[in-house]
C-alpha cells in the first residue's frame, strides 16, 4: 500500500470515527448539568468498559503507527540502496 | 550504527519502561476518584495526548518558518512528520475525551467550545495533511503547507484558553500556564509521569517519522535523477 493510500485510508477511518461519535448528539435528550449533578451516585466500576475503551484504542493506535512507520522505513532504505546500486551499474557501463 | 539511531533505540527503550510503570500508576497505585469512579483515569492519557498534540503543532509551527526562511528540505520534513503525529494524538485526544464525556455528561458529544475548537483544530491539520498528499509537489506543495502550518497554530492557544474565554462544561486546564485547577498530589504525580511518558514517547516517534520523510525524499531525488540520466 502507498503512503498515500494509507494516508486517505487514515483520514476517511479518522471522519467515519467522528461522526460516529457526532450523530447520537443530535438524538441526545440529556441535559448535561443533571448528568454532572448526578455522578456522585455512579457505582465506581460502572463505567469499566468506557476506560477499557480508551486504552485499547490509544494502544492500538501507538502500536500500529509505530509498526507501520518501521516497516516502512525498512523498505525505503532497501529501495535507496536497490537505486543507489542501479546508478552506480549505469555510471559503469557509460 | 550512528548517534542518531543509538540516540532512537534508547528513547523506544525508555518510552517502553516508562509505559509499563505510568500503566501500573494509573491502574494500581493511584487511588480512584470518588465521584467519577474509575473512568476518571482516562484523564491520565487523555491529558497527555493532549498535551502532545499541542507540542507537535508547535513543532509543525517551527518546522514551517523555518521552512519559509531558510528553504532547506530539512524544515518542511520536520513540520510534515510532526503534523502527521500530532494529527494521530490529538485524534487520540478526540476519542479518549468522548469515552470521558460518556459516563460523566451523559452525552458523547456536545458543542461546547473546548470540543468544538479542538474538533476545528483537528480538521485544519488533516487538510494539512490531505495538501500534502494531493496538493502541489515539491517547493511549491511545502510552501504552501508551510503557510497553513503557521496559520493553523492559531488554534491551539484559542483551543487552550477556550475555557476561560468561554462558559464551559469541560474541567479547567490542570496544566500549562494557565492552569488553576486542584487535583490530590498521588492523581497529579501520575499525571506527570504520564505527560513524560508520552512526550519521551512523541520524541521517538518524530524521530522516526523524520528520517522516514527523509528516505521518501531521498528516493524521489534519486528517481529523478535516473530518469535524467535515461533521457540522456
């Protein structure tokens, strides 16, 4: 995949995210300040999966973005060194 | 092996120890907010993310005049690497605040002007991004890019002080210079260590993404010069 096929791909994975978070706000009947007003009756480990949410994806993110840059930099020093080696045959046969 | 990748193994070596001991803080040694329960320690990364995503603008920023000034590659490959990371952490920081918001506002979203400046904030980096990838090449594409890279920071003090400049439901800035909120000295020393964490971790990360925008130049130099030689 191109850099910049991954780069789309990121950007388009990136607006879907968004309006997946956006469109249930334009159902949302709740008022935030009764919401804020009421956390002190949360159960402290009701909200578990909401925190399990947050670092998996931030993790998965970190990790994917790490690996993928890696890989990528593998491959270009060997294209570099495939071409620098291409060059240097053209510069012997002239 | 040169200075620069000695210099790269040992930040990923130390990001990673670092990793482990702020993820034990955060889930094991600091104590659980009272009133938010336990989805009060998605704070110990978001705030960091955040604070991450301002730091790689500002690079994007420095990278950009730089740029503009002294028209060296070198520059435009230091603001569009840390553009595209920043992009990354402060998408990061979108999500993490949404997975915040759910359990303490009620709502995953709302337009209050923290969210929204952020969200705007957001955008302006991935058309960045997007002028980069389909936008005009070589010194025009990153004169061009260098221009929205130094406009777009406008945003990130707006984005900071929106708490202050606006009515809001979003905490107060915990830190930076204008923060003023109370946070228990246990939450704060993780949160520190966590905001280190993820800046050591940014360091490496730009590093990285740096010489790979630099071997992609490379190459195209050297594809044009090939094609240069063939023609002849």
């Amino acid at each position: 995949m191109s850099r910049f096929n991954l780069i789309r791909g990121l950007i388009i994975v990136g607006l879907i995210s968004i309006m997946l978070i956006i469109t249930p706000v334009f159902g949302q009947e709740n008022n935030i300040a009764d919401n804020i007003g009421s956390i002190n009756n949360v159960q402290p480990e009701a909200n578990l999966p909401f925190l399990f949410g947050a670092y998996s994806i931030a993790w998965l993110v970190f990790f994917g973005y790490v690996f993928y840059m890696s890989q990528k930099n593998r491959e270009l020093r060997t294209e570099v060194q495939i071409l620098r080696d291409k060059l240097a045959d053209k510069g012997d046969i002239g | 092996m040169d200075r620069y990748d000695v210099l790269r193994r040992l930040l990923l070596l130390t990001s990673g120890i670092m990793v482990v001991t702020v993820l034990y803080l955060i889930f094991i040694w600091v104590p659980t907010e009272k009133n938010l329960g336990v989805s009060q320690r998605i704070f110990y990364i978001h705030v960091p993310v955040a604070w991450v995503g301002f730091l790689a603008f500002l690079f994007v920023l420095i990278g950009s005049v730089g740029y503009l000034w002294r028209r060296s590659r070198g520059w435009d490959q230091l603001a569009y690497s840390a553009a595209e990371i920043g992009v990354i952490f402060t998408t990061l920081m979108l999500m993490t605040g949404v997975l915040w918001a759910k359990p303490v506002w009620g709502v995953w979203w709302t337009w209050d002007p923290r969210l929204t400046t952020t969200l705007i904030l957001w955008l302006i980096y991935v058309a960045y991004l997007m002028l980069r990838s389909y936008g005009p090449g070589g010194d025009k594409g990153a004169r061009y890019a260098a221009v929205m890279g130094i406009a777009g920071f406008i945003d990130v003090p707006i984005v900071y002080l929106s708490i202050y400049w606006w009515r809001t439901v979003h905490p107060q800035a915990l830190v930076g210079p204008a923060a003023r909120g109370e946070l228990d000295s246990q939450m704060y020393t993780v949160l520190m260590v966590s905001t280190i964490t993820f800046t050591i971790l940014f360091i490496y990360l730009l590093m990285e993404r740096f010489s790979l925008r630099k071997s992609e130049d490379n190459i195209e130099e050297i594809k044009a010069y090939a094609s240069s030689l063939s023609v002849k």
